[in-house]
C-alpha cells in the first residue's frame, strides 16, 4: 500500500490517479498549462519550489533585470480583456513589472489553489503497471499521475561557482539567477561582478551607481547594442491594443515570435556599399534592440557578412569606451556576433568610463582562488565585502536532469540523452510516454520570444490530451524514427549558421564535460509552427499511441 503524500491529502483524489496531469514549475509556462487544462477539465495540479509564482522572474531579482522582447509582446495573448486591460510602464518590462504581471495572471484566474508551493519534484518514473507517472517530491511520499508536464523553463538551473577557496570567503556571495528577495544595499561596498553576459551587463550599470567599486572579471566579452528603452506611450500602447488580434497572429507565424519596427531586410550584406551598409547599421544600433542582427539576410550565416556588423559594434564600442585598452578588451573578437545571445543594454560600455568601474581580463588566466577577503586572479590579490556570480546556467537540460525522470525499461532521460537532447519537436521523447517538456530542447525556445513558443506548445499538449480523450487513448509517445529525424533536422538547421562557432549556453559550451551541440531548434518559430500543425493535420503524424484497451498503434 503506498504511502500518500501529504500535499495530496488537500485535494480530492481521483480513483485511478491523483491527478491527471502533474506540471511542475508555476512560471509563464506552468501557469499557463494550469490555466488550460482547468479550463479543459482535466485534473491537475502544479508543483513548484519557489514560494510563488513567476519561474525564472521569480528568482532573477538582481538589479537592473529586465526583459529584454517588447513588453506589448512579452505577454500572454490568451485572454483578450488581460491584454487590453494591462498596462506596461515601459518598452522593456522590468523584472518586478513582470512579477506583477504573472502574480495578476495567477489571481485574476484564480490559478492558486492548484498550486503547490515550497515543494520540489525530485523523481518522476514510469511505471508500465499502472501505466502512469510515480512521482516524488522532497516532502515524502508519492503522487500518480496520467501525464507528467516539465514546464520548467529553459534557463532555470544556475551554474555554481567552482572557485578553489569558495567556502573561505568571509564576504557576502550572490548569483544573478537566486538573488535574495529582499533589497541588497551595496552602498559603500568594494564589489566584485564575475561574469559579462545578459545578466553581468544589466547588471553592472546599476550596481556601479549604488556601490563604491566595482570590478568586473570578463572571461569573454559578449556582444551587446542598446536597448534604448523608454516609457511606454498612450500613443504605442494604444497603437498595439487596437491591432493586437492581427499582430499576435503575424508574431505567431514570424521567424522569431516577436514583431519589429523596422523591416528585416532581405539581402545580403556584402550586396549594397559600405556606405550603405554603414548606414543601415547606424539606424538599427540608433533604434536598439535585436533587430540588429536582422540588418541583412545572411548575417547569422555567412561569416564575411557577419564581420560587417561584428566591426561596426567594436568601432561603436570604441567610440564609447574613453580608456583604448580597456575598449579593445571589450570588444569581441573570438566569436560572430549573435551567435551568443545578443545582450541590449543600457550604459554598459559607458559605465568603464566611470572612476569606480575596472574591467579584468581573466580570459587567458582563470581566477585562481577565493581568499577570506576577495579572490585572486591573474597575479594579483583583490578585497571585496560583496561578490556577485553573473556566471549563468546550466541552460536547457540542467532543470530535466536535475529531476530523476525514468521512462520504459527504467532508463533515465539523462542516460538516454547522454550525447545531447533526443527529443521529437521539443515536446516528448520516445521511451517516456505521457510526458512533455514545454518549450524543451529542439524546438525554437530560447531563439524566440518566449510567450509566443510557450503558447504554442501549451496548446498543442492540451489539444494533444483531448484528441486522446476523444478517440478514448491512454499513452502517447514519438516514434523512434521520427525522433531521430526530428534530432537530424535540429542540428542540420543549426549547421546552415554561424551559431555552432561559438561557446555558447546554446551549444552547452559553458558547462564542462556537457556535450558540444545546438539545442534550440533554429528554423523559425513560423517554420516550426507550421511544421507542427501539419503533424497533427495528419493523425499527429511521428506519435505513436496506445488505446485504454491494449496494443500499441500508429496514429495514422
Ligand atoms: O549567463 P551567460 P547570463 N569564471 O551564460 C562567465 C537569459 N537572460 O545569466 O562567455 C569567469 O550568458 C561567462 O564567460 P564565457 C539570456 O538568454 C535574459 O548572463 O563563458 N567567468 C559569461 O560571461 C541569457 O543569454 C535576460 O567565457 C565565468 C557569464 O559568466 C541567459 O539568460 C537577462 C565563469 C555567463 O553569461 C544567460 O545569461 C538575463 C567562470 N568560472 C539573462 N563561468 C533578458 O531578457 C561563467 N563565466 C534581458
């Protein structure tokens, strides 16, 4: 007789299982799914660790953190009065806005109650028997469930620092992706910042105004444009409310899940003159956002192109940063631009310009120790009262693994994806049945906007549960051969660009001993869209199911 947990005792339980579906991670995602499979009456419940709602805007509360998509396009799109009743303060939302926003969602649509907070799923099994997920959590016992959905985002699990000396440090530590909730004052400290990506670049600025010094430890520079926020106006908020039905649906078929104000163009960079091209750079950089690097149509694919834009960044970078070392340390030279994701920032090359700003060069000599009073690096021995880890995350599968998820026969998803992530479309992979990853590795994800991608496959899982329900079916999976394609295509979208030449999160460069290969899926949230309606157009071709009765059998 199996032990029932105690989180479960709060909720009514079915005969058959506890739930029919268990999600786990209340964030964009997790809310979202809830807020549909309610809706669809099917009996969930969502897990979640943290103490609220808000995923990855949960816990990466470190100053400056914003988004850095629209936020007339970094929202849901499902309710048509949320939309037109919410109110952006900016162009880009700032990480409490965004937390408001979901803990507005998560009220206005009474998602709470099927929320269970504090508690963290640590395994997940299949279980032939039963036919259902056997699922434990770190408060004892266990919970079955029908169907099991991992909605916990793709950059979730954050990288620990691995510094010899780390526990001798006498000072405070922070990471940008677990900042404590409350409001750390740096007023009058010597800082430390270690890492220079997104997160270091938001950062930075606004922690140089607040503290008496800071040291930034680049390893690599990353490419940022700016983001050139600025408040929202009645006159573009009102521009997107009137068309947001029409808008959302192009963003639904763009390449990138997001639309933009200037028009991508279509040609090549090497096809107009440098004058021209100069120009064309000069606007975009002027305008600020990602649409840089859609300036011309083969930046991310061919490498002459890509040097076009790469320069005009360091020739803007230098133009900015007064000290010349401290500007050509700054400006990248190892990698194509873009091919890491492109930061947006706000006065980060000219925060080197201040007095109480250094920048270190560790990219040849990695820091060697942490001291009880600061570290040591590249000979030298540096004090600080705080250290702030901008070092970044385990991105993609970290948070699966981080779960002991076993499907058929007992194999661990780790063990199966051991050479990198074996999925059909991002969503399911074969030997675990009834299990989705929403926004998982393989389909657009982290190369999109990630509402639109998030929507997208809440919606194909719940249309997916009430096809099965329809047609009376009790397990769904990829077949093997369709996975394999699917993993095929992946890599060959991704080896058509520039993206495999970097050392990126994406490509699971950033984590020793993690296979070398791009995870998100590149061909275009349009693409990938169409590609998936056509899939269930024709039986949810690639899936194989099981009737409530016996047999396994193809869709088709
Ligand atoms: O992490 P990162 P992040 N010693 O991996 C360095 C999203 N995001 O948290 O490049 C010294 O990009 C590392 O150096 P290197 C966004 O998708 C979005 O900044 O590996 N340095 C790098 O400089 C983003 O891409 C938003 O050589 C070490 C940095 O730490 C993703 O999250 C905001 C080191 C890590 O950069 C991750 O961003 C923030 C070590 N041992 C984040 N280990 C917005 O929407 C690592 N580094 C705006």
């Amino acid at each position: 007789m199996r032990e029932v947990l105690k989180v479960s005792e709060r909720v009514s339980l079915g005969s058959d299982f506890d739930y029919e579906v268990i999600v786990i991670g209340a964030g964009i995602a997790g809310l979202y799914q809830l807020y549909r499979l309610r809706e669809s009456g099917v009996r969930t419940r969502v897990f979640e660790s943290g103490t609220g709602v808000g995923g990855t805007w949960y816990w990466n509360r470190y100053p400056g953190a914003r988004c850095d998509v629209e936020s007339m396009q970094y929202s849901y799109s499902f309710d048509q009065t949320l939309q037109q009743d919410w109110h952006w303060a900016e162009k880009y939302a700032t990480q409490p806005e965004i937390l408001g926003y979901l803990n507005h969602v998560t009220d206005r649509f009474d998602l709470r109650k099927n929320i269970e907070f504090d508690t963290e799923i640590t395994s997940a099994h299949f279980d032939e028997g039963s036919r259902c997920w056997d699922i434990k959590t770190n408060v004892g016992g266990h919970l079955l469930a029908q169907f099991f959905i991992m909605a916990t985002g793709c950059i979730s699990t954050p990288q620990t620092p691995k510094i010899e000396g780390f526990s001798a440090y006498q000072g405070k530590t922070y990471h940008t992706g677990t900042w404590p909730h409350e409001k750390v004052d740096f007023t009058g400290q010597r800082i430390a910042v270690i890492g220079t990506g997104s997160s270091g670049i938001q950062s930075i600025p606004v922690l140089a105004k607040e503290a008496d010094h800071v040291t930034v430890f680049q390893r690599t520079p990353h490419w940022s444009v700016p983001a050139r926020n600025v408040p929202m106006t009645d006159e573009y908020e009102k521009e997107w409310k009137e068309d947001y039905a029409v808008r959302r649906e192009k963003m639904r078929y763009s390449v990138s899940g997001s639309l933009k104000k200037l028009k991508s163009l279509d040609v090549p960079a090497l096809s107009v003159s440098v004058d021209e091209r100069e120009e064309i750079f000069r606007e975009r950089w002027e305008a600020g956002g990602m649409i840089y690097l859609r300036s011309f149509s083969d930046l991310l694919t061919k490498q002459e192109a890509n040097d076009t834009a790469a320069e005009y960044v360091r020739e803007r970078i230098r133009g900015i940063v007064k000290d010349p070392e401290t500007a050509e340390l700054l400006a990248p030279k190892t990698y194509p631009i873009g091919t890491k994701r492109l930061c947006l920032d706000t006065n980060y090359y000219e925060t080197f310009n201040r007095d109480n700003v250094e920048l270190v060069d560790i990219s040849s000599q990695p820091i060697r120790q942490m001291t009880p009073t600061g570290l040591r690096a590249n000979g030298r021995n540096f004090e600080f009262d705080s250290v702030v880890f901008a070092i970044g995350f385990d991105a993609m599968t970290g948070t699966l693994f981080n779960v002991d998820i076993r499907g058929r026969k007992g194999r661990m998803l780790k063990e199966k994806w051991h050479a990198g992530p074996r999925t059909y479309l991002g969503l399911m992979s074969a030997d675990f049945p009834n299990m989705f990853m929403i926004t998982g590795p393989g389909s657009p994800s982290v190369k999109s906007n990630m509402l639109t991608s998030i929507e997208q496959h809440v919606e194909f899982v719940v249309d997916g549960l009430m096809y099965m329900r329809d047609n009376c079916l009790e397990l769904i999976e990829p077949e093997l051969k369709a996975e394999d394609e699917w993993v095929d295509h992946v890599q060959e979208a991704a080896n058509a660009t520039l993206f495999p030449r970097a050392n990126s999160w994406y490509m699971g460069a950033n984590i020793p001993g993690k296979p070398r290969l791009f995870m998100p899926y590149i061909g275009g949230v349009g693409r990938y869209r169409k590609i998936c309606e056509e899939i269930v157009e024709n039986g949810y071709r690639g899936f194989k199911v099981q009737a409530k009765t016996s047999g396994a059998a193809a869709a088709e």
